[in-house]
C-alpha cells in the first residue's frame, strides 16, 4: 500500500480523491461553508483543516453540490469515541494486499470488494482512504444503504453504498452477533465486568490436600 498522507493534509493530496475525466461534475476540489470538498462518484471527502489556503479554491458550483450531497451527511454517526476503528489495526491485512489503482483510462478499475462493519467497499478506495491521517472507520450499528464513515485527522469521509456490490472476499470490524437469533449485539465502552469481590481470589485455593 502508498505512503500515508501527512498532517495536515497538503493540497496536492486532494487530487486523489477527484473524478479523473475532464469536464466532469467531481474533476477537482471545490470550498463550501467552511470546508473543502473533493469526490469522485465513489467517496466523498470534508476537510475543515489542511496545507492550503482556503480561498484559493473555488466556490463549489451548484452541480458539485448536488452531487456531493445525495450522500446521507445528516445522518453522521453521533456515537461515542469506542465505536470508531483506526484503520491501522488493519494495516497489516490492508498491506498484504496489492495496491489497487482506482482508476483504469478513465474509468473505476477491477478491485476486490471487503465488508467494513456491514458496508461492502471496494478495496481500492479503501486502501485510498486509510491513507488519510489518522483514519478511523465506524463500527456502530448503521441503516441500510448508509455509507462507510469515516473521520480523520482535519476531515472526515463517506464511501457511498453501492447496491452492485452483493459479494465480499474479506471482512474486518465485523459486528458481534448473538448466536442464537443473529441479532447484533451492542458494544459496550468501559472496562469489562469482574465478578470477585476485592481481596477474595476466585477459583477459591484448593485445601483438599493441605
């Protein structure tokens, strides 16, 4: 897998994340409301901090923002810090991995399909997105047809749901299910339970042969 990108974000960083088609709605990174915004039809990436000046972009026009848009935003994650995933935790799996380009003359390359949490992504955008600085992914419980949220480091990140992705070959952050119905099963933040009592040791010592 590439490098990881620094903190802050540097400008040219951005061109990773942009449709490569000339006279595309998503060919280059647009400011709005504060942040910038770059996407490419697959992800779509919020920056409110990074090694640029922000008025050196252009206002995003009204066909980028309707694009940029039909992702779900107002529906991201208010959870607690425990449901979020670095990504780093995987770097392992994600390194064993051929890099998988994004695009092939224009269009979207042939990628293998993982299963983040409950969210088929294509590898290659997220080999993409974990480069990102501190990237984490959320692990909570998700609707259907949500994208895959992530935050990192300056920003976060949607990688949209793709119906056509019906198959998976890997799996990580997987959620726990209860074995009987399949029901998810909430992760719970804090230290786990302890069943002794302070100063009491449990198995009790054996005295049988004392």
């Amino acid at each position: 897998m590439k490098d990881a990108f620094p903190y802050p974000l540097p400008e040219v960083a951005l061109a990773e994340f942009v449709h490569p088609a000339a006279g595309h709605d998503l060919v280059r990174a647009y400011r709005h409301a504060g942040e910038i915004l770059a996407g490419n039809g697959y992800l779509a990436l919020r920056a409110h901090r990074g090694g640029w000046l922000d008025h050196e972009f252009a206002e995003a026009p009204p066909a980028f923002l309707v694009r940029f848009d039909k992702l779900p935003w107002c529906r991201w994650p208010a959870g607690p810090d425990h449901e979020w995933r670095k990504l780093t935790e995987q770097a392992a799996a994600l390194g064993e991995r051929a890099t998988h380009g994004l695009w092939l003359k224009g269009r979207l390359a042939p990628s293998p399909v993982w299963m983040v949490n409950e969210v088929r992504v294509r590898l290659s955008v997220l080999q993409l997105v974990a480069r990102l600085p501190r990237a984490e992914v959320f692990t909570g419980r998700v609707d259907a047809g949500d994208p895959l949220w992530v935050r990192f480091s300056g920003g976060r990140c949607a990688l949209a749901a793709d119906a056509r992705l019906n198959l998976h070959s890997w799996e990580i952050f997987p959620p726990r299910r209860d074995g009987w119905t399949g029901d998810r099963i909430k992760t719970q933040a804090g230290p786990k339970p302890r069943f002794t009592q302070p100063g009491v040791n449990w198995p009790p010592t054996d005295l049988s042969e004392i």
